[in-house]
C-alpha cells in the first residue's frame, strides 16, 4: 500500500494531540488527548481522583499536586484559586484536577484524603 505525505502528516498531527500523565503515588502513566483535564484523562483510566462535584469547581476532592510539567497545565482561573484554598493540604503548586487541562506531559500526586 502506498503511503502518501498526507498520510504521514496525518499521524504526525494525531500524535502531537496525545499527552501523557503520570499518578503518583500509584506510579501510573496514562495518555490522554491535549486539552483534556487531569480529572477527564483519570477517570477514563480507572484512576481513582474524587470528584464530589462533577467537575464543576464546587468542592476540593480533585486535588492534585503538579510534581513536574506545570508549564503543560491551562492557567489558573480566579475561580478554581478561590476554591484551592479550602483545600487540605494546599501546596504551591496544588491544582483542582477537573480545572487544569493538560496540553504537555505532567505528572501529579493525588494527595491522602
Ligand atoms: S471535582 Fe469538584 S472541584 Fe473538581
């Protein structure tokens, strides 16, 4: 079968989409597509991160600590800062998992509870 440029470029691109996200302290690296939030990658992996609320920025059970590759996370919304500081066990880089969307590779704690 003949394989043309296009088709080339084409995987090049799907790839590129792809990140990775590591779990600690399960030691877990999964894929997920750029975009994606941590919570959303996690949940489709069977990785257990809480989400009380549904992802909705309403409550604190989807925190994570970023340990690498937090210049590959979305920026932080005045709204999901609000919230992190109920959160037990706030550290300076702690994100809400439903709220920060990967676009590189990270890896992240999920804190005890
Ligand atoms: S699931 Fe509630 S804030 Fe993320």
């Amino acid at each position: 079968m003949e394989t043309k440029l296009s088709d080339y470029r084409g995987a090049e691109t799907a790839t590129e989409k792809k990140v990775k996200v590591t779990f600690q302290p399960l030691d877990v690296t999964v894929e997920g597509e750029k975009g994606e939030s941590v919570l959303e990658i996690a949940l489709r992996h069977d990785i257990p991160l809480e989400h009380n609320c549904g992802g909705n920025c309403a409550c604190t059970t989807c925190h994570v600590i970023v340990k690498g590759g937090m210049e590959n996370l979305s920026e932080m919304e005045d709204e999901e800062d609000d919230m992190l500081d109920k959160a037990k066990g706030l550290t300076l880089t702690s994100r809400l998992g439903c709220q920060a969307h990967v676009y590189g590779d990270v890896v992240v704690e999920i804190p005890r509870k």
